[in-house]
C-alpha cells in the first residue's frame, strides 16, 4: 500500500491579511523576501505577527515593509526587536522598478496579502498590487460572493 506524501513541514503562514480582498481590487501579486532579525524570526515562528494595518511603498530605492506588528520575543533579553519598525523587502531592481511605476504613476497600493514561511524555511511575504475599491464595489463584490455560496447550496441540496 503507497503511503501519502507527508506534507511540507516548513510552510507555515504566519499572518493573512484577508480584509485585503474585500477593500482591494488585486491585480497582480508578488513574492518577496523579508530582512528581520533573529527575535523577529523566532517570534514568527511562534505565530506573533500581524499584517492587516500595514502597506508596502517604494522610497529611495528600495521596497519598505511599513506599520506591521511582529510581537516581542520574550526569551530574547539583550536583542529584542522593535515591533513596528519598517522593514525592507527584498525584489529585484527590474521588479522594484514596476512597482514604483505603478504606485507613482498610475496610483496602485502595495498592500501585504501573506506573510509566510516556505518549503525552504525562509520568511517571504506575498503582496499585492491592488486598486483601492468604492463602497459600490465591496457591496457587489459581496453580492456576488453570497450568489455563489447560494448557488452552491442549491446544487448540493438540490432544492
């Protein structure tokens, strides 16, 4: 008898911003890497993190990471983290170009959307290039969302 590939130990998602979804229209996302120190990782680890206030933005060339929260590492007593400071994220010059065009330019948000570890091990925080939506559009959105949970109900009762 085969047996199942144990799952990949090292993915882990540590934080989600899924309010991002609804107040964001997404239009391309990204993966990156995150610079951090030691306490930052193991608090990660621990699953002390928060993402949903926070927003990327392009200044003096380089990607910023701005108002996410990693909580204090308690074993950590000389070199203890600060839990809100900016953190630089790590993408190629050609991708740090595209961003900046589309944030400066065409007034795209750079919002986080996951902020996981991958097979590997690393830190790596997925974001997002999204376009702020109307109130007109969360309410449609939403209407379509409850249309298909409705439409899947009908299919699975068959009423």
């Amino acid at each position: 008898m085969a047996q199942a590939k144990p799952a990949d130990k090292n993915y882990k998602v540590v934080a989600e911003n899924r309010r991002a979804r609804f107040d964001y229209a997404i239009e391309s996302d990204l993966e990156c890497g995150i610079m951090l120190e030691g306490s930052e990782v193991k608090s990660l680890r621990q699953g002390g993190a928060n993402i949903a206030e926070s927003y990327a933005n392009v200044e003096d060339g380089a990607l910023w990471l701005i108002n996410s929260y990693i909580a204090p590492y308690d074993q950590a007593k000389t070199f203890r983290h600060e839990e809100r400071r900016r953190r630089k994220l790590l993408v190629s010059r050609k991708e740090l170009a595209r961003l900046w065009n589309e944030t400066q330019r065409q007034g795209m948000t750079l919002v986080p959307l996951v902020l996981y570890f991958n097979h590997k091990g690393i830190a790596k925080l997925k974001i997002g290039v999204a376009k702020g939506k109307k109130l007109a559009d969360k309410r449609a959105t939403e209407a379509a969302r409850d249309w298909q949970r409705q439409k899947q109900r009908l299919l699975r009762h068959g009423d």
